[in-house]
C-alpha cells in the first residue's frame, strides 16, 4: 500500500488522472491525499468533486479557502466571484450530497509522521495546538451555527492569534491561518495580502511561515499546498508545498509518502502534455 500527496486540483481533473495512472495507483490498496482547494478556477469542477467523492474511501482531503468558498457560495451566504467556476455544482442534482460531504472534511490531518494542512501552521502553533485549533472550526462546520460561520469567515482581522480570542473571530483567525496563510511574523501577525515567491518590500518584516527559526512546529513534517508561486520550492526537507499552479498552465505535483518520490503531470489550460 501507498500513500500518495496530491496538490491543488482546483477543478483539474485530467492532470489528476495522469498522475494516478502514471504511479499506478490502485483503489483499495493505495490512499490518496489532497492538500485542498479540489474545486474552482479550473474547467471541470463538478467533475473533479465527484470523482473525488466516488474514491473517498481512498481519500483523504483536508479543505482549502476554495472549498470553504463553495460552501459560502451554496450556503447564500456569498456572492460568487467572475472567475469562479461553481456554477455547474451549485446546480448539479446531487448538489447537497456532495456539499454535505465536502462539509465533513478536516482541516488538518496528521498520519504517518506527517501533518498536512492546506496553507501552513503558523509560527506560534506546535502541530498539537494547531490540530486542536483545526477541530474548532470543524466542529461548527458540521454544526446548526455552520451557515452563521460561513457568513463570518471573510476578513483579514484578527491579524493575530490570541488565547483571549472567543466566537466568530477566533474561527476565522484559524481558518486564515490554516486556510489562507503565506506570508507572517515571527509571533504569527498575518500577511494576507502578498503573494509573490519573495518577502514584500514593505517594511512589515514578514517571512514565509515556515522560515521563521523559533517556531514552535519545527522538526515535524508538514505537507501544504496553496502557494503556486513557490512551485514547491521550500529550501526545507520537512516541509513539502505542492501547489505547482496546475490552473495557470504550471504542473500538477504528486508526492509519495514512503519513498520521497515526486511525479509531475505538465497542464496547459487544466490538460495534461506529458
């Protein structure tokens, strides 16, 4: 059995195809983990949700911000955007079985040495608090206060963590930093702005979330997806990004849990070329 690492799909289902036919991967011997993100931007979105959900007992899926988008979107609780790609989702008949799955999913998940989150861990967080914290949201998300969540999840403030934090502002805190995250301090103040491969000239001294020395996380192996500028590229053993901008004409990355091994699939425009 393998355990193999997939990185944001984003509605590309052909280049996730190539890649499990390229490791062979083989349903109820292998696993499948998706760092999030499985939906919108790309061309095929319900097809990817479904496909997803037809293999879910070989699947492991923690969710990123486009995933809690459709949930806001269905939810009425957020307008869609005009590059969003949910429409046929929002008004495919097996709509609520589906969102009523993509609802059970975590956002945080901790297997075989490895946690794997969609955005990051930030500074301040051992992988212990962070998987608490996680269960937080999780917990309102398969709740009657899930609509209200939904509704109050949107916002870049607070931009820090704190102990004293309660209610909607607590979850949307862990949520941006589980979700959103790229760019912080040291003590966890967020970025959520900048995007680029390098820290923003703007005097706020931000870094990488995972480059700060003392954070409390370190020596743990973390998976994330998320930050396509990276291309993967993290200059740190123990932390594998697998965000390689698939929907924008990059690759779509798969990592191997046992041996290391990383298999790419090539896309232009969400399709496969080699």
């Amino acid at each position: 059995m393998s355990t193999y690492v997939v990185g944001d799909l984003q509605g590309c289902l052909e280049p996730l195809k190539c890649l499990l036919e390229a490791v062979k991967f083989k349903r109820g011997r292998d696993v499948l983990w998706s760092v999030g993100d499985v939906v919108n931007r790309g061309p095929d979105s319900l097809a990817t949700l479904r496909y997803l959900y037809r293999m879910r007992d070989d699947l492991v899926l923690v969710l990123g911000n486009h995933d809690l988008h459709l949930l806001a979107v269905a939810a009425g609780v957020r307008n869609a955007s005009s590059t969003d790609t949910l429409d046929e989702i929002l008004a495919a008949p097996d709509r609520e079985e589906l969102l009523r799955w993509l609802l059970r999913q975590p956002l945080l998940h901790r297997e075989h040495g490895y946690t794997m989150v969609h955005a990051g861990i930030p500074p301040q967080w051992s992988v212990k608090k962070a998987a608490r914290y996680a269960r937080e949201v999780e917990v309102v998300l398969q709740s009657e206060q899930c609509v209200e969540f939904l509704r109050s999840m949107y916002g870049n403030e607070p931009a820090v963590w704190s102990d004293d934090l309660r209610g909607m502002e607590r979850l949307r805190v862990i949520t941006n930093y589980l979700t959103r995250m790229r760019y912080c301090t040291s003590e966890g103040w967020l970025d959520l702005e900048s995007k680029g491969p390098e820290p923003p000239a703007n005097g706020k001294r931000v870094s990488a979330w995972f480059s700060h020395p003392n954070r409390q996380w370190a020596g743990k192996r973390i998976i994330f997806g998320h930050w396509a500028a990276l291309q993967g590229r993290t200059d740190n053993a123990d932390v594998i990004g697998l965000d390689t901008g698939c929907v924008w004409g990059g690759s779509l990355s798969m990592f191997e849990l046992d041996t290391g091994a990383r298999t790419h699939c090539d896309c232009r425009d969400g399709l496969p070329v080699g």
